[in-house]
C-alpha cells in the first residue's frame, strides 16, 4: 500500500524530474522525389510515446510530412536539396530531435522513344517518360548521347548510327544526375534503318492486323509494318525487349503507378504484341488487386505474364501456379493437408480453377472446340467432385516464398518474390487419382506430385481448342469457325516440329490465320453476318487505340484508367477469377435478329454503358485529360480547311484506310456544320469529325 | 451452327432516334411477344433481385441454437464442433425465432434484418433452396438415377442456374426476363419491365424482352452536345451511323444496344426530372447506391407509365475460400444495412407492401471448413435466402432444414453439401405468382415446376 502510494507520487511529478528524449530513425535519411520514406521516434524517459513530426523549412517546397512520420519528397527539387524533419514528443513540447534528410533526384522511368525508326546518320530522337531531373541523359547501346532536357515527362537526344548498325535494334536508357544518380530499369529501343521502304503489305492490311496485333495502328507502327510485312513484324515482336511494370520499391502502396503504365505500354510499347498476348493471358490466368492490390503482389505477377507470354504453356501454367500472388488470390499458399484435429481439408479453390478456367474446361472438347457428346448426346464432363478433391491435395504444402535470411515455416510469412516453396511435412503425401484416371504415388514430394499434376493436366487433349478459342476471341474475333480453332489446336499440339504448347507458334497461326486475315481487304463484302474476326472493343482498348491513332503522348502520371472505370473495366480490377467478361457470353438475341453470337467483350456493353462510351470518347477528344495525356490534334486540324482530306486521314488512322461512304458522309455533315478557317475552327472541326468515327459502332466493333 | 448470309439480316429497329429529346413514352421498346399473358393488373407491384455473387454460406447466414421443432438432430454444439474455428458464437447471434418455437441465430452482421423479422415481420427466411431439376433424393443423387443440375460447384454455371431457373443448363434467358415477357404488355408505357442496377445479366434478359440498366453514379444521357447548330449537326452524325448497316452482325447488335441506352436514359431523364427526392438515407456502399437507385426509379413509377417492375441488383465477394469470418461479415453488414434502408424508403414512398426483395447466391458452402493459415470453405449446393417486404408473411422460417452432419441424410457428398429440399423453380414461382403472372404462364416461366409436386412455400 505504501509503496503503491509513493510510487503514484513520484508519478504525479514525473515530468519534472524525468530525462525524456526522442530518437529517430532513419538517421542520417535520405530519399528520392517520387517515393516516400517512413520515420519512426522513439521517446523514452516517459509513458506517453507521441510525438508530432514537424518539417523544415517550411512549406510544400519541402513535401509533406504525415502524422504518422511518413514523409513524402515535394514534386521538385529544393535548393539546397535538404530538409529538416523532427519529432517532438508531445508530453514534453521542448524536447525533440531532427534529421537531416538529403533529397534524391527520382528513379526515371521511360516509356517510349520517337520515332521509333532511325534512318543512318544523325538523328533526333524524343523520349518519354516520367522522373527526369535536369541534366539527365539518355545511354544507347552503353554510349551516352548528347541529351536535352525538356520537362520532367520528355527528353530529346541525339543519336548518330551507321551503315553497318542497319537493321540493329539499340536499346536506350536515362540516367538521372546525381544526387541519388539512377538509370530507368526500363528499356526502349530504336531501330536503325530506312523508315521506309517498300512496302510488301498495303496499308489497309498492316492497320486491320494492328489491331490484333497491337492496341491499333499507330503512324510509325504502320509505316513500319507495311515495310516489313506480317511475318517478319512478329518475328521483331517475339525478340522486342519486355516494356517492364514499375518497381513497386519507387511507387507507394497504391497500384495506380502500375496502372498508368498499362496505358503508357499500351500506348508506346515497343513489344506491342507481348504487351496484348500478356493483358490476354491475364484474362484467362486471372487474378484481381481487388484482393492482391498492392504493387509488391501484383507486380510480379505481371512480370510472369510478360515473361512467358511467348514461352511454352507447360511454363506459364507452372510459373503462374506456383506464384505466391496466384497462390494468395486462389488459396494455394497455406494449403494444408487435411487435419483431423480440426477437422479440416485441403482447399479446392485452385484446383477447380486451374482446370475449369484456365486449362481444360468443364466439358470434353473437340479439337475444333465443339463439345464432345455422349450416345445421349449430353456434354461429358472433364472431372468430377472427387478429382477436384484429389488435386487439391496435390497442391497442398506450399507457402510464401521465405524471406532472404529467413528460415522456412509452414506457413511463411507475406512475401512476393520468387516462387511458392514445399513444406513437406504440411503435404498430402496419400495417393490422388487424377483427370483419366492417372494415379500419382504415396509418397511423392510436393514438388513431385506438382510436376507429375501440371503434366497430366497439360497433356489432357481440351488444352489445344480450349486455349486455341480463347485466345483467338482476345486477339481476333468472338465466333471463329471451328476449322479456324482446329488450325490453332493443332499448332498447339504439336509446332511441327514435335512441341507441344510452343506458345510463339500458336500466336503466329492465330494471327496469320486466314480467317484472322478476313476483312484485311474491304469489310466483308461476301463474308457472313457473323463476320468471325470480329469483336467488340473492350473499354480499355477502346481509350489505347484512340490515343494510338491520334498520336497521343502518354506517360506515367496519366489518369486513363478511370476512363475505361466508367465503362465497367477498371484494369487489373476484374471483379473475380471469372474476369470482366466470359468467354461464352451471348450478344443478347433481340440485338442480333436472333442469330445467336457469343461477344464476350459485350458482357460489359449494357445499354447505359454504350451510352457512356459516347461521354467517355467526348471526354477523350474535348475533355481535358491532366498532363499525363497530350493530344495534338495539328496533322488533322491542319487538313480540315479540305473537309474530304480530313475524313481521308480519320479513315486511314482509324478505320484501315477503308471508310464506307456512309460513314464517310456522316463525318462530311458534323464538318461542314462548323463554319468558318481560323486555327479554332479547324481544330473543332477535327474534333467534331474524330468524335463521330470513334464513337461509332463501325470503329468500335473490330471487324 | 448455320449462319444466316448477311443478306438475310434482319435490321435492329431504331425507329425513334430521330426523336431523342421529345419521345412520347408509348410504343418505343414494342416488340411481338408470344409469351405476353391476357389479364393484367391495374396495380403496382415491384420485385427486386439481390444476387450475393460468390456463393454466400448459408450456414453461417442462419445458425441453429435450439431447434426441436424443425429439425431436432441439429443443436448450436454439432454446428460449433463442426465448424470448428469457423462457429460463430452465440453471444454475437441476432436471435430469431420460427412458429414452431424453434431458435436459430443470424449472422452478426444481419441486425437490421433480424430487426425487421423479428419487429416488423416483413422478413422470411427459405432455408435450403437451391438448382434442381427434380426432386432429388441422396441416393438419387449418389447413384446417379434422377436428372442432375448440369455442372454443381461451378460459380459461372451455378450463377446461370439461378438466373435462368433451368438447372440442366443452357438456359438463354432468364426467369426474370421471361416474367417480363408475360407481364411487359401490362405496363401502360413500353419501357422496359426490368431494369438492372447491376449491368447485363441473364436474370434480366427475356426471350422477347431485354432489360433497361442504370448504373449508380453514371451520367444519364449524351455528354457534350447544346443547342448550336454544330452540336446539331454533331448528333445527326452520331445517328446516322446508329442505323448505318454495313452487314456485320456485332456490328448492328453494338448499334442496337446504344440505341436502346440512348432512349432509356432519355426517358428515365424526363421522368426523374420532375420527381421530388427521398428523404431515407442509403448507406454509402455499392449495394446501398444501387438500391437507392432503384427507389428513386420506383418514386417515378406514375411518370413512367410502369405497373410491374422488375430490379436487378448484385454484391460480391462471397467466395470466402479464405478469411471467411471477416470477409462474409464485411458483406452481410452491407446487405443487411443497404436492405433495411431500401424497405424504409418503399415505407416512405407508401409500396411497402408492393414491393419484395429477395436473395439469389451461386451456392452455399461446404459445412467443414477448408484449412489455410485463415479458414475459409469451398464450393457447396444448397443454401438460406431472405425475403423482405411489407406482402412478405415474415418472422418465420420456411422449408426444411438440413442436417448439419458430414456424410448425414442431406449431404450430398462428405464434406457437408446440401442437397436442397426447395427448388428455386418454387421460390421464384412463389414470387411471379404474388407479381401477377398467370397460373397458366407459371410453366413457361418456370419449365421445371412442373417436377416438383409438394407446395411451394408460403411466404407470400
């Protein structure tokens, strides 16, 4: 009791005689505009541990500091290029502690370089990007060029190339200056060569492949294709170096960064086809930020899908099912085998969608894609209940990568780099009886059975049609024949030359397809209503192509992803494993005179979603669209005091060169409204004009 | 599949785009209807569908606590020691009772509907329904001997199943849309009959009927234009090229759609602009913004010439796999919350007896948990649903209830999946028959109800 007593005495009086301090950490600190830095105090001497973080000098020149000592850099360099935080302890206001922080330039990131063909000789070329300081300069091949700084989001930089580079492809990157000097981890190539040749393609042709090929024409792309042709184009885009996702160590917590650059890639990708076979590949291995929504989880997935948009499927199907953010989204890391103390069992959740979603499907197939019937003609059924059970067995003991310097646990904490790892003792070592019947050994090791489980799945015969179809509605069209899908199943089957899965040789005869080819040469004079190589636009293509065929500048700190938002497809957002839309989706039939046509892109085209793709392209061409998306309507303004020639070029940027004259005349009426020759009226003349094609039906449904 | 040459392409009616701003309501979205039934109401009634995408477990919706009456074998101890870390104590239940003196718990989460069961009475609980195609015993059902629901476990097909209410598959409309087409030509106006909150679903979409859809939040309408003789121009354009055929089919199915958007905004338009607001405040979650919609849309239901109604709005997230208790409780909060909201609005607007709201799932889930450093459960069959509305004979407890036993009377495999004991043929015909769908309709509607003999559940 007494010494209770004396004890709150001395309590009372504490911070009189107390010899309170504050520590911080980091210190000395040190962080690059474009990120953050998180502090931390430590008060001792007292029981009240708040303190307030304070900044100097003052002022947003200085960034921001939070409440909670997150400290984020201003968008521009002070001078000097340090500020001052300190933690004050708020029991005692005179007592604190500052740090010195010394501020970096940002980590640059590059986007695209222009034009992306250099002729032999000196050349000019423009970069994009996002974090160039003053005094940052572009590298070629390891050589660095005499460099301009021009903004934050643009360089330009000499280039000097030779007769015998002809043909090489030059990579190029920025490094920033010191202080906190940096090169862009990403990588954009120049071609040197004449920009133009021959052409062995005519322009109508490369723009329709384009849009299969890519996120629609561009005017260098086109150029380039016609030049080059449709074969050696994808050899070039099999070899293009990869349009990386941003390093989620200089982006926040927030995806937006990453989503940007899905637009900044589309837009100005070099590996346009990596680009398109991976959003593709996406949609069928699905996952959503809507669970995995930081860049640390959703980053490195999206490096899969790049890596091995062209690799074997045996590859992808085994990187994307031992990736710990797939495995976080389906419930493959921490898996446990059954127990009897708890009365639980193995998670079935991947082991259903890897076979109904992503490889096989619920009915036995055709390799032309046509269900395979049963004497009662009823579909057969690829598994039932128990293999589900029994794979999901299979992909039990596997856990979160383990840490650098951490030891393996059964269940390792949250962690994103590299693939999943086996806990043994936490795998399901009975035997599982697989898909026809295929019995995997007691006893196996979770990286046996994985292996033994990924082959038997891999060599079931639905992979070829069932991927074949899919990919042919992402890439060409929503009906293909089933000869087309056969053609497609086959070269998945087999390339050739005996492989099986070689993903470079399916995309190839998915694209050069002669049904993919259609309408290369006139919108479907005798073709069926059903035109098989066509298809909706699905709402972030729609923004991608626009700005492709508009030459549009796009960079980091675009606001593009909300656009496609309005329209039902926020990117990397779909709302579960059954992606935006689903491959067997039907047009409803009141809208196609009852002939009954799958349009999976047409899930999200309710009527007040058509509606807002109008508002969202009326958005695009008058709207303003923030920094990070500039639009130069001159090479159309230029040409509307001949109202013809400005249709003309609308329909060779967005329309294949090939415009009926219906459309022709509808865009002929919105100009000829528009009175007057000033600079203002050409422009709205241009917008006017540019607003009825590419909000139209015709653009909108590839065909 | 035989395809028609685009010669013989019917062309997509837009017979009223050149009237965009000054439509009358009548004969805009007329179209043939076979199914369209003879004797129409003259009052109004509205049925709104919330569909828990994920498939919501039922068996922590409704928890048994004591229970003699409807099914002695279950107690809160076989749940809580089958359950495992998944029970939910009794001490957070929303206690409810049935009229057979039974105790059953809803989910923590579920307070203002056990509210409204409990004070009000305008809500029942259906507990077990699911897909059927007929009445399906566990040893039919092991051994194969009676039609089966095409592709069990299949969050897509399953989805399907309860939209279209044809368990064997392949359904292409759905039960919703064909109560719609029977009913549309009882509206005075031509608008159309359903309207989805929640974008295209089959649930909405009829053989002769399509829905109209509101997105909350959405601009309503063209952006862009004004009175200039450019803007006019500009639009002309614009539709011009609604009606341009240039043979390709999606092509003309795009057109028709936005030519149908166009129209449906213009009306909803004209007919919002002259309503006063409600004064109930929704809460500011998906669900809460999607059905304050649909109050504002039955507030104008005079102005829109409409006596049926039909509504279509979603949630999901109800796949728990994984981190079930927080995740399912983070969903039901925003049901329960956004539901009672809705049911003081139809209070405010006077339709609360005009007016039922139920509950549509993928599937239940399975009764033993799933292991994983959080429990979760996997894909099951049979599950509860709510129904709410002042119509709504509530406070009490229809169907029967399963056994909550592992490899017991109702599972359907081992791991506690139940085989349902009501169809949803019977829930939705329960609901049509009280819109006003004939009796002799209710067959098309609903081509499985013929299978199944014993009397729906009367909760309306």
């Amino acid at each position: 009791m007494g010494i209770r007593l004396i004890l709150a005495s001395l309590c009372a009086f504490w911070p009189a005689y107390a010899q309170i301090a504050v520590t911080v950490s980091p210190s000395p600190a040190a962080v690059h505009l474009g990120t953050f830095l998180q502090f931390s105090a430590n008060v001792s001497g007292t029981s009240s541990r708040g303190v307030t973080w304070s900044l100097a000098p003052s002022g947003t020149a200085s960034g921001t500091i939070s409440p909670g000592g997150r400290y984020t850099p201003p968008a521009v360099m002070p001078v000097p290029n340090t500020v001052t935080v300190t933690a004050t302890s708020t029991a005692s206001p005179t007592t604190s502690t500052s740090v010195t922080v010394t501020l970096l330039n940002p980590y640059p990131e590059l986007a695209s370089a222009s034009p992306a063909n250099i002729p032999v000789g000196v050349s000019t070329i423009t970069l994009n990007g996002s974090g160039f300081a003053p005094g940052a300069h572009a590298i070629a091949g390891g050589t660095p060029l005499a460099t301009t700084f021009v903004s934050s989001t643009r360089l330009t930089a000499t280039v000097v190339s030779f007769s015998i580079e002809q043909g090489w492809t030059i990579p190029i990157v920025v490094e920033n200056p010191d202080p906190g000097s940096a090169k862009s981890a990403d990588v954009v190539s120049v071609v040197v060569g004449p920009s133009s040749g021959p052409h062995v393609v005519g322009a109508n042709v490369a723009a329709h492949f384009l849009d299969q090929a890519a996120f629609g024409p561009d005017a260098a792309t086109l150029e380039h294709v016609e030049t080059v042709g449709l074969e050696e184009y994808l050899k070039e885009q099999f070899a293009a170096p990869i349009s990386p996702y941003p390093d989620p160590a200089t982006t926040g917590f927030g995806i937006n960064q990453v989503q940007a650059r899905f637009f900044t890639n589309a837009v100005h990708g070099q590996d346009q086809l990596r680009q398109r076979v991976a959003f593709a590949w996406g949609q069928i291995f699905v996952v959503s930020a809507i669970e995995e929504n930081t860049p640390t989880q959703l980053v490195p997935y999206l490096g899969i899908l790049q890596k091995d948009a062209f690799a074997n499927f045996r590859t992808l199907m085994k990187d994307v099912t031992l990736s710990p953010t797939m495995g976080e989204y389906l419930d493959m890391r921490n898996n446990d085998k059954a127990d009897p103390t708890r009365d639980t069992r193995a998670n079935e959740n991947y082991a259903r969608e890897l076979m109904q979603l992503f490889t096989i499907g619920l009915s036995q197939l055709n390799l032309d894609g046509t269900l395979k019937l049963d004497a009662a003609g009823n579909p057969i059924p690829t598994y039932d209940q128990t293999t589900i059970q029994n794979f999901a067995k299979v992909y039990t003991g596997w856990t979160y990568p383990t840490r650098p310097g951490a030891v393996l646990q059964k269940h390792n904490p949250a962690y994103y780099i590299g693939p999943m790892v086996p806990f043994e003792s936490n795998h399901d070592v009975t035997s599982k009886t697989l898909l026809n019947g295929f019995v995997l050994p007691a006893g196996q090791t979770a990286g046996q059975d994985l292996e033994a489980a990924l082959d038997n799945i891999f060599n079931h015969p639905n992979v070829g049609p069932f991927i074949a179809a899919q990919l042919i509605q992402h890439l060409v069209g929503s009906n293909p024949s089933p000869a087309y899908v056969a053609r497609v199943a086959s070269i998945f089957n087999d390339n050739g030359s005996g492989v099986r899965g070689d993903l470079q040789a399916v995309i190839r005869a998915v694209l050069l397809d002669p049904e993919a080819r259609q309408g290369d040469n006139g919108p479907f004079a005798d073709g069926p209503a059903s035109a098989p190589s066509s298809h909706l636009r699905e709402p972030v293509f729609v923004v991608a192509s626009i700005l492709r065929g508009l030459g549009a500048l796009v960079n980091d700190t675009n606001r593009l992803t909300a656009l496609a938002t309005n329209l039902g497809q926020t990117i990397f957002l779909p709302p579960t494993v059954f992606n935006y839309f689903a491959p067997g989706y039907h047009v409803p039939a009141q809208f196609t005179s009852g002939i009954s046509l799958l349009g999976p892109e047409f899930q999200l085209d309710s009527p007040s979603n058509a509606v807002a793709r109008f508002n969202m392209v009326n958005s695009m061409i008058y709207g303003n669209l923030g920094t990070g998306t500039v639009i130069d309507f001159t090479p159309f303004s230029s040409l509307a005091g001949n109202p013809q020639a400005l249709v003309d070029a609308i329909s060779q940027a967005f329309m294949y060169g090939q415009m009926p004259p219906k459309v022709q005349t509808a865009l002929l009426g919105a100009i000829n409204a528009i009175a007057g020759s000033s600079a203002a009226v050409n422009k709205a003349r241009a917008q006017a004009a540019i607003y009825v094609a590419v909000s139209s039906s015709y653009y909108n449904v590839e065909h | 599949m035989l395809i028609p040459s685009r010669r013989k392409f019917l062309r997509i009616s837009c017979r009223s785009l050149g009237t965009l701003g000054a439509a009358s309501l009548m004969n805009r979205f007329s179209q043939v209807n076979a199914l369209a039934q003879s004797s129409c109401p003259a009052d109004y009634k509205a049925l709104v569908c919330i569909f828990l995408f994920g498939g919501n477990d039922g068996n922590n919706t409704v928890v048994p606590v004591s229970t003699p009456g409807s099914n002695p074998a279950n107690s809160y101890s076989k749940y809580a020691q089958v359950r495992g870390g998944l029970a939910l104590p009794t001490a957070g239940l929303n206690m409810i009772g049935n009229s057979k003196g039974d105790q059953y718990g809803l989910h923590p989460s579920l307070t203002e509907l056990a509210s409204l069961y409990n004070n009000n009475r305008h809500v029942a609980v259906l507990v077990n329904v699911g897909t059927l195609v007929t009445p399906l015993t566990q040893a039919q059902y092991k051994n194969q001997q009676a039609k089966i629901p095409s592709n069990l476990f299949s969050h897509l097909d399953q989805q399907t199943e309860w939209q279209t209410s044809l368990a064997q598959g392949s359904g292409a409309t759905g039960w919703g849309g064909r109560v719609a087409d029977a009913i549309q030509s009882c509206n005075i106006s031509d608008f159309p009959t359903i309207i989805s909150v929640g974008g295209n679903n089959l649930f909405a979409t009829g053989a002769q009927t399509s829905p109209a859809t509101v997105t909350a939040g959405q601009v309503l309408g063209l952006q862009g234009f004004n009175t200039s003789a450019a803007s006019a121009a500009r639009l002309a354009a614009l539709q011009s090229l609604l009606t341009f055929d240039n043979g390709v089919s999606l092509v003309q199915a795009s057109n028709g759609i936005a030519s149908s958007g166009l129209n449906q905004a213009t009306v909803l338009n004209q007919a919002l602009s002259g309503a006063g607001g409600l004064t109930t405040v929704f809460p500011n979650t998906s669900l809460g913004q999607q059905l304050s919609q649909v109050a504002k849309i039955i507030n104008v239901r005079s102005a829109l010439g409409m006596r049926r109604q039909i509504f279509f709005a979603y949630l999901g997230g109800f796949d728990t796999h994984d981190l079930e208790l927080n995740d399912q409780g983070t969903g039901l909060a925003q049901v329960s919350q956004a539901m009672k909201a809705f049911y003081d609005a139809t209070v405010e607007m006077g339709t609360a007896d005009q007016v039922v709201t139920f509950t549509e799932s993928d599937f239940g889930r399975t009764l033993q948990p799933s292991g994983g450093s959080t429990l979760g459960t996997d894909h099951a069959w049979g599950s509860h649903h709510f129904v709410m509305g002042g119509a709504v004979k509530g406070g009490d407890i229809y169907g029967t209830f399963p056994t909550l036993e592992l490899s017991g009377p109702d599972d359907a495999n081992n791991r506690g999946v139940w085989i349902p004991t009501t169809s949803l043929d019977q829930y939705g015909a329960s609901l049509a028959k009280w819109f006003g769908v004939d009796s002799s309709k209710l067959g098309e509607v609903f081509p499985n109800l013929a299978n199944f003999t014993t009397a729906p559940p009367a909760f309306l």
